[in-house]
C-alpha cells in the first residue's frame, strides 16, 4: 500500500457514500449523497453553519435551491435531490462523476480506491443502523475517530474477505 493520507472531505464523502449505499442500496445515488455531505460538512466548518449573506430585517433565505424540487431523508439527516433525483447543493447537483473526480481519484492517489471502498462498508457494518440513520451518532461514533487515519481501517478491513462486488 503506498504511503499517504487521505483528505478529511474524503474520507467523509466516501463514508457517507458508503452509508447512503448500505441503506439504500443505489450506488450512483450513494456516491452524489456522498459528495453532497462532505460538501455540506466542509461548508458548515468553515461558516460555522451560518448562512454567509445576512437578509433584511424579515426576509428570509431562499428555502429551497434552484435546482432541488424534493427533499430526501435518510434518518434524521435531510438533503435537497434534484428532478433527476440527485443531490444538489444551491443551484449544484452533485454527479457520480463529480464524486469520482473529487472522491475517489484522490483516495486512488493514496491507496486503491476498490480496497478503500470495501474497507468503508465493512467498517459501516459494525455500527448498528440506528447509528448509521442518526446524523449526530453517524459523525461522532463513525467519522470522527477514522477522519485522520482512514489508511488504518483500509489496512484493518482489506483482509477480510466476502464483500467482492460492491462496486458494481
């Protein structure tokens, strides 16, 4: 395994992809929800999860963006998906190629994306679902302590066997 690390908005991305994918089951879908929460989380870092324009005294900030129509939920967590039924972040819809470019080509950078993949669901395995559908469980209990050291869980989890086939 060649020596790295990986980014925290990509180890993020890939988790909840790898989330969206144990739920759901949908893996394009899984891979723009992926993006779209690290995409969320690195925004809600940065401006402190404040809006970045203040509106006028009793105006109030768009609800809903350009591109969205519907809200999906998974758990307690609620993301905009756009008519196609991709996530979308304002006027953003987030691709499974975007996913690849941002996702998973720099996690290949470090270590062989399939391997990491498989370590994600494997680890994601060992949390029980209501861990898995509680925003605040799924950033503390599974996020928080891999974040800095993911290359670890890949190394952990890459000699397991059973889940061939998950990137198909």
């Amino acid at each position: 395994m060649p020596m790295g690390k990986i980014g925290r908005f990509q180890v993020m991305g890939l988790l909840q992809a790898a989330r969206y994918y144990l739920l759901k089951g949908d893996l394009e879908r899984a891979k723009s929800f992926g993006l779209n929460r690290a995409i969320f989380y690195a925004w809600a870092k940065r401006s402190g999860g404040r809006p970045a324009r203040r509106y006028a005294a009793g105006a109030t900030a768009p609800s809903m963006p350009p591109a969205a129509r519907n809200i999906e939920k998974l758990g307690n967590e609620a993301a905009y998906i756009s008519e196609g039924g991709l996530f979308v972040i304002g006027n953003e819809v987030q691709r499974p190629e975007d996913y690849d470019r941002q996702i998973a080509q720099r996690i290949d950078a470090v270590i062989p994306y399939e391997e990491a993949w498989r370590a994600a669901i494997k680890y994601l395995k060992t949390f029980p679902k209501e861990v898995l559908l509680d925003q605040r469980q799924f950033y503390e209990k599974v996020y928080l302590p891999v974040r800095d050291h993911f290359e670890e869980i890949v190394r952990r989890y890459s000699n397991s066997s059973g889940l061939d086939g998950l990137l198909s």
